[in-house]
C-alpha cells in the first residue's frame, strides 16, 4: 500500500526522507504511490 497514504501531512516528509535514505543505501524496494515526482527522483525504473 501506499506508504504515506494515511499519514498527517507534516509526517510524510520523513518517512520520504527514509525511503530516499534506503535508496541510496542499495536497498531494493517496490512501492506504490501517488508522489510522483518522488517516485521520479528516487527510483531507477519507474512504471
């Protein structure tokens, strides 16, 4: 599910940070969102 979908607005800055975060470590992640731009700048493939 879309991981910042049922947070308060000010929380979803950090739980984005962390992802980026995991991203940049190597980490492998599948996510499903409506944070495009996000999904953009982060990912390497993006469908």
């Amino acid at each position: 599910d879309e991981p910042t979908s049922s947070l308060d607005p000010e929380m979803v800055k950090e739980v984005l940070d962390v992802m980026v975060a995991l991203a940049e470590q190597g980490t492998t992640m599948i996510c499903v969102t409506h944070e495009m731009g996000f999904a953009r700048e982060v990912a390497d493939r993006v469908i």
